[in-house]
C-alpha cells in the first residue's frame, strides 16, 4: 500500500462508536419528535394544510429533514477523525517498536545552537510513538558505549513519551552492538508477543558515529534515523599527555593534539592554564593562564583526509594548506595541580565537552632507588648512574637483610633473591626471584632453584613500554632461572626454555624479573641494556605516585585497590565524589577492590576522603570519533535502511484536517440551517 | 393633561383625531334616522324640499293643499316633503382571542380603527354604537351622539379585552336582533371562526345595513416565521396541531389562506358588501385616511 494512501491507527474503536451512536440518531428521529409549543391565532387553516399535504409520514419528515442528514454527516465525519487517518511519509511504528536513541557524546552537539542532537532524536522518537495504532507496543532503549532499557514494551504512549523525555546525555562513546542486542532480547522475552515470531520494527535515532559498525547484527526491521547537520563546525582535543620529567621532577611536559571536523579550514588558539591544588580546600580549581601557554594551530578539515569525501568533493580540498595539529607546553610545577588545555575557538562551535582536556599532575617526588647488591657489577652501577637520578642508594644483601628499608619507590636486587620484602613499592630482580610470599616463583627440583643453561632470546613484547623500541635478539646468557609465571604475572620476553623477562603484579608490589644475571650475559655490552634500564625505572617510577595521573574515558569505573582504601589507616566505609555539575554518596563493600561508579561526564573528579592516586581524576573525551560530527547518512553496518534527511515531516494526522475542512463547516451549516429556517 | 384624554391618546393621538375631522361616513345607501341629522332620508316628511303628492282626507293639514292643482282638476292633492334623517354607524369589533395575536398586535389595531371610525360618525353627529363581538356581544357603548361622548367611545375602545372564542354566528345574530336600525354597520376581525363566517354574516348581510368588512391579519399570519417540529396551539380554545415546518406545508399554508380570505371577499361582495383585507403591518392611519376612503365607507 502505497504511503500516500492513509492509514487508520484507531478504526475498531471508530468503527464501534459509528456504530453505536449512528442507529441512535436514526431512532431519535423515528420516536416521537420533541417539539415545541408555538401560539397561533388559530389552528384552522393550519390543520388544513397539513391535512392536505399529510406531512406526518414518517419517512417523508426524514426524506426531507435537512438537519437530521446534516447531523448524519456530522457524526460519520467525526468518527472518521477518531479513527485518526494518518499518511505517512516515512515508515510510522509497527506493532512490536524498539526506540534506540543514541546518548553519546557527540549528540549534544548543537547544529542550530539551540537544540542539541538528542532534542531531536527525542521529538523525532516521540513523533514514531505517536504513530501507534491502539494494539501497537514498544520500547525504548538508551545508549552510548554501553545500553539501557529505558521503558520496557508497553502500549502506553504517555509513558513512553515521558520515558523519552528522560534521557539525559552523556559524553561518552558510541558502540551499538549491545543496544541491538538488548533490543532483541527484549522482543524475544516479550510477553505481549503473539505466538508467531514477529520481526520488531527498530528506529534507530543517531548520528551515526558508532565505533562497533562492523560488529553488528540483529533480527529485526531496522531503520536509521541520521541526525545532524554535515555543515556543523567543531574543533576538539583529541589527544592529550603529560609527564613529569623524573630526572627534573618538577618539569612537566604537555603534550596535545586537535582535530578540526567542520566543513572549512580553521586556525584555532589554544591555551594552557593550571589550577593548583590547594590542601586544605581540596575541591576548589582556580585555573590561571601559564605565561607562554598559548599556541595556535592551523586545522584543515578531518573530511580532506577521507578519500571518498574528497571524491565526492573534487576541488573542495585545499593541497597547500599548512597543518599544525599538536602543540607541546614546559612548564614549571612544583605542586600538585590540574592542567587543563583548551580551544579558545568557541563560536560555531558545537560541541564543548571536546573543547577542553585536563590532566591530573601529582607533587613533584624525587625517585628514591635502591640497588641491592654485592657491589661486584659495575655495568649495572653505570646503568643506574648514568640515569642521573638524584638519589640512589647502594647497600649490600645483609645490610638489607639486616633491616629492609621501606621508603624506596624502586629496588633493584642485583643477584639477590630477598626474604622479606617493604609491604609496597616497585622491585626489580636480576638473576633472582621474589620472595616466598610472592606468588611467581621459580621452578624447584628437589627443592632447588631449576635453572636452564640454553638462554636465547625467542621472542619479546615490543610494544610494552619497558622494551619499546629494543632490539634484543642477539641477548644471550650462560643460565637463567626457570620461572614459573602465574595468571597474575605477563612474560615480556621468552627465551628458549622458558620466559627471560617476566612483569608481576601482586598486592601493593610489582615484580619485574630478568631470570638471568646480566653479568653472565652479553646485554651489557649492548646499547639497549642502558635504554632497558632507563624504561625499567621510567616505568616503575608510575606506580610510585609522582607521575601524572592517568586520563580516563567517560564511562570508565576505576578500581580502586583495598591497599589505596587501607594505606592512611581504617579504610572509610563510604565516599563523596564529586564531579561535574553534582555530588554522589557510594558506599565501600568491606572486603575486597572496589569499582567506582561510571563516570559519565568530562571534568575532573574529587574523592572524599581522599584515597591515594585517586584523590582527583581526570575525566576527557579524547576521541576522533565522537567530535567528529559529521552525521553518517548510511545506517551503521549497513543494516536497514535511512530515512532522507530534510524532511520537516514524518507523518501527517489528517484527523484534525477532518474536523477543520469537513466538520467545523457541517456545523456551521447545521446552525445557519436551524436559525435561518431553510427548507428543502 | 386628563387621565380620559391620556387614555384617548394612546388610541389616538390629537393631530391624527384633528385630520379625521374632516371625513365623515359615507353610505351608499340613503336611510332613514330618527332624528334629523345631516342625511337625506326616503321617510317623507316636513321640510323644504317637495317629495310627492297624494289625496286630501278628512284631517290633513290644510296648508299643505297644493291650490293650483285644485283649480285646475277641482280635486284636492296634499304635497309631500322629504325628511332629513341622522346615519345610524355601527362598528362591530372583534375581541376574542385570537385578535391578541401577531406583531404589531391585531386587538390594538382593531381598537384604535374602531376609535377612529367612532370618532368619525361622532363629530359628524351620527348616531354610533360600538359593538365588541366575541363568543357573543361582549360589551357595547350603546346609542351615542355628539362630540361631546367621543371621549367615552374612545374609552370604552380603550378597555376592551380579548377574551373568548370567535362564534361569529352567535355574535351576528345577537347584533342583528338588537340593532334594527339601518345604518352603515363596519366588522373589524380576523373573521377566523371554526364554525364558519357564513353563519354570522347571514344575519348582517341581508340589505338592512351598508355592510363593511375590514378582515384584519397580522404579518406572521400572513408569512407565518415558523420552524421546526413545533405543537401549534390554538389561542382562542388550546387545539394542538403538530406540525414539521416544511417548506411544502408553508406553501399550503398560505394558499389555504388566500383561498380562505377570497372566499370571504366574494360571500361579502355577492351579498352586496364591500370587503377590505388588511394587515398590521399597515399603519392604521394609512387605513383610514386612504384605504376606507377609497373604498367610498369614509369621505
């Protein structure tokens, strides 16, 4: 049927009350008629005239009751408008509807300035709902990278409606694979359904910009519904880093990156202020402008790096257009602070959860290192001094057995295999092994340490940050201990008969051990023994609290260690975090690490009471994909079909058409009939 | 200004009484009055103007001898003069019910053309006697004569009520037994009688008088402005008709009318009365200074 042609959402129940009402006007007329008493002079002539025409026939008062007909059409037309005939422009809901409405970051882009993706999606989910017939039910379905039953199926359109209203945006990323998947599983499980399986009808309100588009699949009559506007201007911060320099602690380095996603080039400034952290007034951020914090970057549009979109925009792309996307900041920082780099370029820019980025920098610490040791290596003691760290200390096994020393971020045992062990920080073991206590353990024959005499470099992991960019193939050694590592534990490189390099995490401690001892090697004699040192200690040092806190992404749960909880004493039993625009009370479980709830929105974070490294976080979109708003016209993985964009309308209710073209002058006729006394 | 003179103004007014006073009733018709007014009578009596002669007898006055007849016939003749005689006007005047019908209202309209052709016959010093008619004679001023008992008709014209059923025939026969006297006799009514006009007309029609019928109609009468199913009900004795008002039975209506009223017209005509159909629509002024003047009742 074509959609011209109109449908009728409501017609058993029009039908029923046509039915009803009509034969009762009929038999109105047929009863006795209600007449009023009128004086005359006299009824002589009057009785005779009705005698002579015999006007009191029944069927003729009807034949020739203009009123009576009048009041038919009234009544047949009104109950056509019940019966609300739609025509619809675009497909109106089925019988079985999912609503998926995206959340993510990208919909509260504002293409008009006014309303944000997410009004629309919602005005537009609200016009689908309005479309169902009385025996029709859906459900709505939120999400972002990650989805929520917002109603579950129901009949109810005010519910819905209201439902719908509810959605609030997130700044988080886009992935729809879950949100298909509830959307099945909600028509499978749903108890309304008939027995024959019914393929649900899914309107998809979204932008299009989902990471998980070639992941997806479901049953079910999907159509796409793109909002969003391609001439929409947004520049964003899309990357972002920042370090201390661990041999100058209280330089920190920033480094960031833009991207700019509207149609035309664009030169954007961008600024760097720091916000101090005071003590005593932990969630107070004043952020001040650094002298030399401004930078300016020249942007060309993402799309001229698309190649299809510069298909289909020859001569749009400029080919001479000098990019600067990155800019890089030093700064002084002697106390812990809050860095926030920002575009300053706000007008037409639709997107502010983007314009912005922050880091979480710590107090500056001097890395205290321990080396453990005879005394008898000196390519390690080269290694270590040539790292120029402002504190390395040196003492023999029984000088640390004698009194293990605690307040140390990194301590290297050189061919010692310790006892005992501080209750937390980094160890690196060369040609030795952890403690007892400590799960990874080497292989024991007969109660002695198994050792293997063919120790040849097979493979290692090259993107892990410690062996970045070393070439270690040719390391050989005369023996090495065979390891045994655990679930907890990651093998950084294997040898032939067995891991080389293993990383260990356990409790409050990180182990890294070398199974060999470098003396009995040729490492040292190689450049990418002192490179090796020098990520060894650049990565041990992260867990010893003086490097920038890690940035997370909206949605993330950061866990939190029981040994964060308990290291300043009686772990608290609830905690206050405060974050963008509210405060929420979650309660500590007693036992056991403990999961924060997400964090939906950019900003920086505050627990209280403070827990160790997680007294402030970082919370930033950092994502190419969610501030590029460019709206993707074809549905996400193909699946369905898209609505044409433009259309001011979807569906247009002729119910009201009715009463205005049709019943509204039948009125006026009845009454202008009735008063001005026309006769057939 | 009197209470009398107020209540005669509401009939009629003082500029209109001044321009009736100029008219005066015609009647076609020469009859006899008992006294002598201003009309020519067929009585012969004593007066100037000779008439006829017939034969002298043993008592007749002798000064009336015409001597030059006996001279020249030997024969005694006495002369014969005509007699002038007063006009007897009656107005008979519809009050029953169904007169109170009708904008403008059909019973004032009758009251005050009633006045108005009392007022005449008065200051013309004709004898009148206004006569109210319903389900019978209802009230009657009675023999009047002279300027000087205008006020009285005017009142009595004044007080008269609608009341009763129209029984045309009683009244007309009641009227016919108690007024003898020739003379011009005027119906002011609707003449809408159940029993028929027939029955009363009979006794009025019958040469004794100048007879005059004024049929009087109100516009809703005429164009009835009905509509809907309605229970029309007779004013004068509560019949109940139920009608639809189509456009058919409005059509009916008013040929059933029209018929009505020239049936009326030719009984009138054909008993040698002149018959006037008129509306209140029409001002009553307009009646009597033009329509009954051109129909020869004034002048």
């Amino acid at each position: 049927m074509p959609t011209w042609f109109p449908r009728f959402l409501n017609p058993r129940d029009a039908a029923i009350a046509a039915g009803i009402v009509a034969p009762l006007l009929l038999l109105l007329y047929f009863l006795k008629l209600r007449r009023r008493e009128a004086a005359v002079s006299s009824t002589l002539l009057w009785k005779k005239a009705i005698q002579d025409l015999q006007v009191n026939a029944p069927f003729q008062k009807l034949r020739r009751n203009l009123l009576l007909l009048l009041q038919m059409l009234l009544l047949l037309f009104l109950a056509l408008a019940f019966s609300r005939p739609v025509v619809n422009y675009s497909p109106g809901a089925g019988s079985l509807t999912v609503i998926l409405i995206d959340r993510s970051a990208s919909m509260s882009a504002k293409d008009d300035g006014v309303k944000s993706r997410l009004d629309v999606a919602k005005a537009k989910a609200k016009e689908i709902v309005s479309s169902m017939d009385s025996n029709s039910s859906a459900a709505v379905v939120a999400f972002d990278d990650s989805a929520e039953t917002v109603q579950a199926f129901t009949t109810d359109g005010s519910r819905l409606r209201t439902q719908i209203d509810s959605i609030q945006p997130t700044d988080r990323r886009s992935r729809l694979k879950l949100a298909y998947q509830l959307a099945e599983a909600q028509s499978t499980f749903n108890p309304n359904q008939n027995r024959a399986i019914i393929r649900p009808d899914v309107f998809l309100f979204s932008d299009g910009r989902v990471l998980d588009a070639d992941d997806l699949r479901i049953n079910g009559n999907v159509t796409y519904v793109p909002i969003g506007s391609e001439n929409t201007g947004n520049i964003g911060v899309v990357s972002l880093s920042a370090k201390r320099n661990y041999e100058q602690p209280t330089q920190v380095q920033i480094f960031a990156r833009l991207a700019n996603f509207g149609p035309k080039p664009i030169d954007a400034q961008v600024q760097l202020s720091v916000a101090a952290i005071d003590p005593d007034k932990p969630g107070e951020l004043n952020f001040i402008a650094k002298p030399g914090g401004f930078a300016t970057v020249t942007l060309p549009p993402a799309r001229w790096f698309d190649a299809k979109w510069v298909a289909e925009h020859p001569k749009q792309k400029d080919d001479n257009y000098s990019t600067r996307e990155s800019v890089e900041f030093n700064i002084d920082l002697t106390t812990a602070a809050v860095i926030k780099v920002e575009q300053m370029n706000k007008d037409g820019d639709a997107l502010a959860a983007d314009d912005t980025a922050q880091v979480v920098v710590p107090p500056p610490k001097q890395l205290a290192v321990l080396h453990v040791t005879d005394g008898q290596n000196p390519y390690m003691d080269l290694a270590l001094s040539s790292l120029n760290l402002q504190n390395v200390k040196k003492i023999t096994p029984e000088e640390y057995a004698a009194a293990v020393p605690i307040d140390y971020d990194v301590i290297v045992f050189d061919r010692y295999s310790p006892k005992t062990l501080p209750p937390a920080g980094s160890f690196v073991y060369f040609g030795a092994y952890p403690p007892p206590d400590v799960k990874l353990q080497p292989i024991k024959e007969d109660g002695v340490v198994a050792m293997t005499s063919d120790v040849r470099v097979v493979d290692w992991k090259r993107d892990h940050p410690i062996l970045r960019s070393l070439s270690l193939a040719r390391v050989g050694a005369s023996e090495a201990i065979r390891l045994k590592p655990t679930l907890d534990s990651q093998v950084l490189m294997d040898g032939v008969n067995g891991p080389l390099i293993v990383l260990h995490r356990e409790g409050r401690g990180t182990h890294l051990v070398i199974a060999f001892d470098v003396l009995q090697s040729n490492w040292p004699l190689m450049q990418s023994f002192p490179v090796f040192m020098h990520h060894v200690i650049q990565f041990m040092a992260i867990g010893s609290e003086m490097d920038v806190r890690e940035s997370l992404a909206p949605g993330s749960t950061p866990r939190i260690p029981r040994a964060n909880l308990q290291r300043q004493g009686e772990p608290p039993k609830q905690l206050t975090i405060s974050g963008p625009g509210n405060s929420v009370k979650v309660d500590i479980p007693p036992t056991g690490d403990f999961a924060l709830p997400a964090l939906n929105h950019v900003g920086v974070y505050t627990l209280s009471p403070p827990v160790p490294q997680f007294e402030r976080m970082a919370v930033n979109l950092l994502s190419d994909n969610e501030s590029n708003l460019l709206p993707i016209t074809a549905p996400p993985g193909n699946i369905g079909q898209a609505i044409v964009t433009g259309q001011s309308t979807s569906r247009l209710e002729l119910w009201w058409w009715i009463v205005a073209c049709t019943g509204i002058p039948l009125l006026l006729i009845e009454w202008w009939v009735y008063t001005r006394r026309v006769h057939l | 200004m009197s209470t009398t003179t107020e209540k005669n103004s509401l009939l009629l007014d003082p500029t209109f009484m001044a321009r009736l006073d100029q008219l005066d009733v015609i009647s076609r018709k020469l009859l006899a009055g008992k006294m002598k007014g201003e009309r020519r009578s067929k009585r012969r009596g004593q007066s100037v103007e000779f008439a006829d002669y017939r034969n002298y007898v043993i008592g007749d006055d002798l000064r009336f001898i015409d001597w030059n007849i006996y001279a020249r016939l030997d024969r005694l003749f006495l002369k014969l003069f005509l007699e002038e005689e007063d006009l007897a006007v009656y107005v008979l005047v519809d009050v029953s019910k169904s007169c109170d019908y009708g904008v403008p209202n059909k019973a004032l309209y009758l009251k005050k053309v009633a006045a108005a052709l009392g007022y005449v016959a008065l200051v013309n010093y004709n004898r009148v006697n206004i006569v109210a008619m319903a389900d019978g004679i209802v009230a009657e001023t009675g023999p009047m004569r002279g300027r000087r008992n205008v006020s009285r008709m005017i009142d009595f014209c004044a007080k008269l009520e609608p009341t009763g059923t129209s029984l045309f025939g009683t009244a007309g026969k009641r009227f016919a037994l108690a007024n003898r006297q020739k003379g011009v006799l005027i119906v002011l009514s609707d003449f809408f009688d159940k029993s028929g006009y027939e029955h009363g007309l009979r006794y009025l029609a019958g040469g004794k008088y100048d007879l005059f019928c004024v049929q009087v109609l109100s516009p809703q009468e005429i164009e009835p402005d009905l509509q809907g199913d309605l229970k029309l009900k007779d004013m004068e004795d509560d019949d109940l008709a139920e009608v639809s008002i189509t456009g058919p039975l409005i059509k009916q209506y008013k040929a059933n009318l029209n018929a009505y009223c020239l049936g009326l017209k030719e009984y009138v005509t054909r008993r040698g009365g002149t018959y006037l159909f008129t509306s209140t629509a029409v001002p009553f002024d307009t009646l009597v200074l033009n329509y009954l003047r051109e129909r020869g009742l004034l002048g």
